[in-house]
C-alpha cells in the first residue's frame, strides 16, 4: 500500500469537491482518514458557500465611470501626437535620428500644453499630472547642451532631483513612486553613455560614483516603502547602481550583482568575521558572501569586527552588499521612542532631548507633535543625529512590538528562515539587523529579539545577540499586558504571545490591561510561564519615552548614552549591573533639567560589548534592585 | 452525474494511482473542454480589451468588479475602502493590461494578484500614518469568534474568524474557497508553488477550525 501524507489526501479531496464531488464521495474513498477529514471537508463546503457581499450598484457605476474617463487617455494617447516618419517609427532608422525626433516631440509636448502650464509643472511631484510635463521640459533643456560634460551634469542633478523626490513623497507617507525612479534611471543611464565616451573624465566618474552610493544607500533604506508589485524593477534600479560602483562608474561591471539577488529583503549584519573558505564567511554566526559584488570588500580582514551590508536572495541566503564599517567594538546605533514635543525641518525633540537631521535622515511619513515615533539615532562626524524617524507601532491599533530574550536551539548559520529560540520559533526573514557584537548568533547563544506576532507566527524586527553562552534557559519578555486569553486558567497575552502566569503572581497582583512589562518566564512543557514581572508603563500612567544605547560612562546616578545624558535615580528599577560598555533599555519622562529621568532600566549585557575611552568610578551606582547603597 | 462518475472511478482505480491522475479522473471531458472553452473565451475578450475595445473593457469590468469587491470586503470590512480598493484595481488592470500575457491561466489570477498587492499596498500606508488598521475593527466589532453558528457561516462571521488567521493563512483561505480558484492559480497570486499552497491550505483550515470550535483538535 502507498502511504500518503493527509495533507495530499486533503488536496486531494477538496479539489475534487471542487469539481462536484461531495464529501461523502471522499469519506468513501479514503475511509481510514475520514474522522479526520470530515470536519476539515464540511468546513470547506461551508466556507465555500458563504454568500458574497454585494456591491452597491451606484458604487460600479461610478467605478465606471473612472474607467471611462482613463480609457478616452489611453486610447486618446494611441493616437501619434506628430507624424514620426516611419524610418524612425520602423525602427529602420540612422541612430543619431532618434534622440532627436524623440527631443522633438518632447518640444511639441510643452508647446502643445503651453507656457503657463510648464512653469506650474515645474515644482510637480510624481503624483501630479503635470509632473510628466516636468519632465518633459527636463529633456527639453538637456536636448539643446552641446557639450557632453556639461550635459551629464546636468542629468546627474536631474537625478538628484528625482531622489529628492522619492524622499519627500516618502516623507509624506506614500509609496515610492515609479514614475520618478524610472526617470531616475534613465538620466543615470544617459550620464554613463556619455562617460564611456570620455572614459579620462576623472571628475566625472567620481561625481558618478559618489552619487550611485548616495542612491543606493538611499534607496536600500527605503526598501520597506516600496510597493510589492513594484519590487522587481525597484531591485533592478538598485542593481545597476551597485553595479556602476563597481564597474568604476560605467555601470559595466565584470561581476554583476543580479536584481534577484535582493528580492528577500535587506538587513546589516554587525558582528566578528570569519572566512570559512573562498567567498563564504562567517559575519556573527551568519554565513555570508563575500566577493567581488561585494563594495570594499578589500578592507575585511578575517577575525575583524565589522557592518554588513547583506541582501537576502530568494532562497534565504546572504550575499553581502557593501562593508560599511569595520570597528572594534565602537558603539554604532542607539533607539529613542517617545512622543514628539518639537519638530522642524532641522530636527525633532523627545523627552527634552534634541536630536538633529542631516541630510541623510530619512522619514518614512510625516511627523507632527504628539505622535509617537522611532528614531535611530547614529554617531556622525558632526556627532549625534537620526538616521531614520518612523512612526511608533503605539499609533495604531496593530500588532504591539514584543522582545523576547532567550537561548538559540538547533543550527542557524545556515540560510534558514526559521530560528527557535527558547522553544518560540520565529520567522526570520522580515529582520531589518543582526547585532552579533556580543557574540555569534550560534545554537546556545543568548538574543534579544524584537518581533511582532502576526496571528501565529512571531515575525522578527530586529536580532541583537547578548552573549554566545546563555547563563540558563530562563526568557524575558517586554512586553504590553494585552490582557487575559482566560483568566480562569491564568493565561496571558503579552504583544500577542500567549504565556501563562505561575500560581505565585496573585490575581491581584496582575498587571493593568495596557501595560509594558518586563517579565521572567521559563519554559515548562509546552508553556512559557511568567514566574515575576516589574511594570514599566501603565496606560493611565505618564507616557514614557524608551531609549536603547551604550552605556559610554557613568557619574553616579548620570549615565551617559549614545544620544547624551540620562538620569536614572536610586528610586528607579534597574536590572541588570551596570557597567560602562554595555547595553541598556531606559524608559523615563523629561526631567526638570530637560534630561531624561529614568524609571526603569534593564541591562543587556552580562560583560562589556564596546570599549569606551574612559571609565571614571561611579561614586553611587543603583544596585539590582534599584535601592540606594 | 459528475459525482456519481468521480465514484464509479474510484470503484474502477487501483489505489495505488497517483493521487494527481485520480483528481483527474474526477473531471469528465466535458468539464475539460467547458473549462478550456472558457478560457478561450475570456483569452478573446481580453485581447479586444487590450486594444482598448469600450466592450471588451465593460465586459471584464462588470465581471470582476464585484469579485474584487468581494475580496477586499472580506479582508478589510469596510464598505468604502473595499469600493476604493476595487475600483483602484480595476484602473491599475486597465492600465497594465497590455503586459499581460496569456500562458494557460485564467485572467483572473492576474487581476486578484494586482488586487493582493494594493491590499498589502494599504495596509502599510495606513500603518505608517498611524490610521486604524481596517481589519483589526473587525476585532472589536465581535470580541469572541468563537460565538459562530455551528452551521452555515454568515459572511460576518467568517470575516471575525479570518481575522484571526495569518495573512497567508487569510489569502488561501479567500481565493481558494470563497473566490474558486485553483492550488496553481492561488500559487500565481501569493507568489508561492502549489506545494505550499496545499500546505497552506491544510494549516489554513485547521486554523479556521480551532477558532470556530477550539473543543476540537483538528
């Protein structure tokens, strides 16, 4: 007899249905699983019939009505504008023919619309309709620069443009928009053609290659923003960039790095490297490539910490972009979280705290006072500014962010999308980082993940490893208390994560609905079970602000972090020893002196991760439970 | 009829056929050459809508209006936002229909695709600026799905239980048993293999199953 797996059976079964068989035909043919098919099948036949809902007819009609009106410019624009002759038209034609009759309609286009028309198009966005008389009027003035130099520079700052473009209309909270990617693109291509022509042009390549990396730095941050259906030609964009840097700016590299290589997402990955062998290293416990696609690749040294710039492909695996840094342990990114009190085009205050923009921030939607966000913050020659503002996941009603800390079960180094960590599986593949400072991401070593639950399935943000050795099994969850999935059974809802609490914590001492905690849990059979908590935040409570860094240096209760000082008084909760060179979580409202003031505060680390310059001695340092010495 | 020949096959095959010969023992070669008439049939009246034929276009619009509709509705809840969603969809279809291409399946699958990405598309707008997820108001609208009529389900009900599916688990859910189509068609639209969306579809209902009845194991 052939064994067949249920799950073959099933398919089996309801695609038969779908073709008119009932269920009973199907219990009949696999009797053996019909306790287990029947309600599986009767499910289907229900769901199935479920009636549809029904449109509104006005609402068709006036759908309609859209398509009517953008039918007439589709069929409208079949129409040639001009005669082409059809020596240009048939594609037989003398090459230096067709930059000119295109020039030529593009003239006809703006003369056709008018003067007024083109001077108000020329601050359109992509989303106006005017915008593509913009860009017409661009080719326009580019048709009549003789000189090719000149020419180029002129496309390149046409370029920039269009970034800027992508970067405000992302700003606003909208989509990348194709429109002006694409006419990026071309105007990039068009200043290539003209340095393969003039390959001495020193300036010129480097103007080239310096704004590819802006572009694809810019364009790799934004990946989240853009559309799905519109990730294909978005990766080639960033393809052909890459591959110009690495062609010495003609964009004809001998290595091409593929458009596919980047349809799984982007991430960095921080941590120590090393080379197992040709292209393949290890960065943290990851496997990654390394190889000529790879941008100043020349500087990685085995046994060197370093950033990561990777790609992940399609099937899970890690081709690395660009080596971004290589230092020993210096602090790289600190998170600030909090309500906004101040914003400006030059920077945004939380908590008192200033933190500037440069031109390299980016703001994935418009940000205005009272609304929550997240800001990376990162160390700058010209000091501490944000990298990227984003809206805080605490403005909507979606999924709460969850960190779980615990030990790594099972191999994970290879291109695996799936991680389990202290029995909680995780799906990796939305990870934006991977901080491997403290150790590598290996079977048995200690992370701190940040996730989202997304029905079932624990998505992760962020992977940051505490330790290669986990001291214990014991978890620590941060948490929102959701509230109860059945109080009588004492189950919780910690950010959609079910756990249950020990019969010690007594139910009046349960945590308020709303409130972040921080709990110690361990594994027990199937359940993660909550043994102790320390409430943070409670909804009626003070709305705190959340900043993760380094602890730089310590004067008694002020600490200093990545983004400046905090307070953190011995009235306040701290967990964990503190020491300069580790990570910290501190959440805190102003103080009255405009620093933050720390109400609770979780150490990460176990050991130092990062050398610090100086480590003056604490005259008073909070002991574990907060109490003063 | 067709069910009665389904078993009479059955009756007549070896068990030992492969399971993908016996489904196909199931459709009589009327249903094959319906289904392949059908096909030309819509293969036909989209060229005509790729010439930008008025006719053509109305046709496809009345029909897939409604079921676009019907797709968003059931994942979003809202009345207006699944109208917007449709006739957005329609527009970008119109648009892009001269990038389509026939290759043996059914129109459809390409227009639901265009309809899953404006609606993952929205879902991440929304969330950046901070609005309501439409989905998570069917959440509060019914705090307990568990509180569905064992029989039949009312389209409200399924909607309160789909919310609580993952994304996947919701699309496999929607496309194969409400919209009709096929394990490859459904694989087009979500961009995985059939293998994945038979997968799928297994965890699908049993996840659907524990949320109406968590009594039983599925």
């Amino acid at each position: 007899m052939v064994f067949r797996r249920y799950e073959s059976i099933l398919a089996e079964c309801i695609d038969a249905m779908h073709l008119g068989a009932t269920v009973e035909d199907c219990l009949e043919r696999y009797p053996q699983q019909a306790n287990r098919l029947r309600p599986a099948l009767l499910l289907a036949e229900r769901v199935s019939q479920t009636p549809p809902a029904q449109v509104r007819p006005s609402a068709q009609a006036a759908g309609w009505k859209k398509i009517e009106k953008r039918l007439t410019e589709l069929q409208s624009a079949k129409q040639p504008v001009m005669y082409v002759p059809s020596a240009i038209r048939g594609g037989n034609y003398m090459g230096w023919l067709k930059p000119v009759a295109i020039s030529a309609i593009a003239i006809l286009t703006v003369s056709a619309v008018g003067g007024g028309t083109v001077l108000a198009a020329q601050s359109a966005m992509p989303s106006s309709p005017l915008y593509r008389v913009k860009l017409a009027g661009e080719d326009v003035r580019v048709w009549f620069i003789t000189d090719d130099t000149h020419k180029a520079n002129v496309l390149l700052d046409q370029s920039r443009q269009r970034m800027e473009e992508i970067n405000d209309t992302v700003k606003d909270g909208d989509a990348v928009p194709e429109n002006a990617l694409s006419a990026m693109e071309d105007r990039n291509r068009s200043a290539f053609e003209i340095l393969q022509g003039q390959p001495e042009n020193t300036e010129l390549r480097a103007r080239i290659i310096s704004q590819a990396a802006e572009q694809e730095d810019r364009l790799l941050a934004l990946w989240q923003e853009v559309p799905i259906d519109a990730h294909d030609s978005y990766a080639e964009v960033v393809a052909e960039l890459h591959n110009t840097q690495l062609g010495g700016g003609t964009g004809a590299a001998v290595a091409a790095l593929q458009p596919e290589e980047l349809t799984g997402g982007i991430l960095t990955i921080s941590g120590q490297a090393q080379n197992t062998g040709g292209d393949q290293w290890q960065v943290g416990g990851v496997d990654v490539r390394i190889d000529d696609q790879t941008l100043n690749r020349t500087m990685l040294q085995a046994g060197a910490s370093a950033t990561v710039l990777v790609a992940r492909s399609s099937n899970g695996r890690y081709h690395a972009l660009n080596l971004t840094s290589i230092d020993v342990g210096s602090p790289s990114s600190a998170f600030v979280s909090g309500a906004v009190e101040e914003v400006t085009d030059d920077g945004v205050r939380i908590a008192g705290q200033w933190i500037p923009f440069d031109s390299d921030t980016l703001q994935t939607a418009a940000i205005r006072p009272g609304q929550k966000v997240s800001v990376v913050v990162k160390n700058t020659s010209n000091g501490v500014v944000a990298g990227q503002v984003s809206p805080s996941s605490a403005n909507s009603n979606g999924p709460e962010t969850l960190w779980f800390e615990g030990t790594i079960q099972g191999d994970i180094s290879r291109a695996t999308s799936r991680w389990t960590v202290s029995g909680l599986e995780f799906d990796i593949t939305p990870s934006k980082g991977f901080d491997t400072r403290a150790g590598s991401a290996a079977n048995g070593a200690r992370v701190q993940i940040e996730a989202i639950a997304n029905g079932n399935e624990l998505l992760a943000q962020r992977v940051t490893v505490l330790s290669s050795k986990a001291p214990g099994d014991t978890s620590t969850i941060i948490g929102t208390f959701d509230g109860y999935i059945s109080k009588q059974e004492g189950i919780w809802s910690i950010s959609g994560l079910p756990v249950t609490a020990s019969p010690d914590i007594p139910d009046e001492d349960d945590p308020p609905e709303g409130a972040l905690i921080i709990a110690d849990a361990h594994r027990q059979g199937n359940d993660l079970v909550v043994s102790a908590f320390t409430v943070v935040e409670t909804p009626s409570g003070p709305s705190l602000v959340q900043v993760e860094g380094t602890i730089l240096e310590t004067h008694g209760s002020r600490w200093t972090l990545e983004i400046g000082q905090v307070h953190v008084p011995s009235t306040s909760k701290v967990i964990g020893k503190v020491e300069s060179g580790k990570r910290v979580i501190v959440w805190g409202t102003r103080g009255d002196d405009g620093i933050i003031e720390g109400t609770v505060a979780r150490i990460l680390d176990d050991t130092p991760i990062v050398q610090v310059q100086s480590e003056p001695t604490p005259t008073q340092v909070p002991d574990v439970t907060g109490a003063a010495p | 009829m067709r069910a009665v020949a389904w078993s009479q096959t059955l009756t007549s095959l070896p068990k030992e056929r492969k399971p993908d010969v016996v489904a196909q023992q199931a459709t009589t070669d009327d249903d094959a050459v319906r289904k392949q008439a059908e096909l030309n049939t819509e293969w036909e009246l989209v060229r005509r809508a790729q010439s930008f034929d008025n006719d053509a276009i109305h046709e496809l619009y009345e029909k897939y209006f409604p079921k676009i509709y019907n797709y968003a509705f059931m994942q979003m809840g809202d009345v207006q936002a699944a109208e917007d969603l449709a006739s957005d969809v329609m527009l970008k279809m119109i648009e892009s229909i001269n990038k389509y291409t026939f290759r043996g399946l059914p129109f459809g699958a390409w227009v639901f695709r265009i309809a899953r990405n404006r609606l993952i598309d929205l879902h991440r707008r929304r969330k950046r600026r901070g609005e309501v997820d439409l989905s998570e108001t069917l959440s509060t609208a019914l705090a307990n799905p568990q509180a569905l009529a064992e029989r039949a389900l009312e389209r409200g009900q399924l909607q309160i239980a789909l919310k609580h599916l993952t994304e996947e688990q919701r699309q496999v859910i929607v496309l194969k048993f409400i919209e009709g189509f096929d394990n490859r068609s459904v694989g087009r639209i979500m961009g995985r293999s059939e293998g994945a969306i038979k997968s799928l579809q297994h965890r699908a209902l049993g996840a659907l199953r524990r949320i109406i009845h968590p009594e039983d194991r599925y």
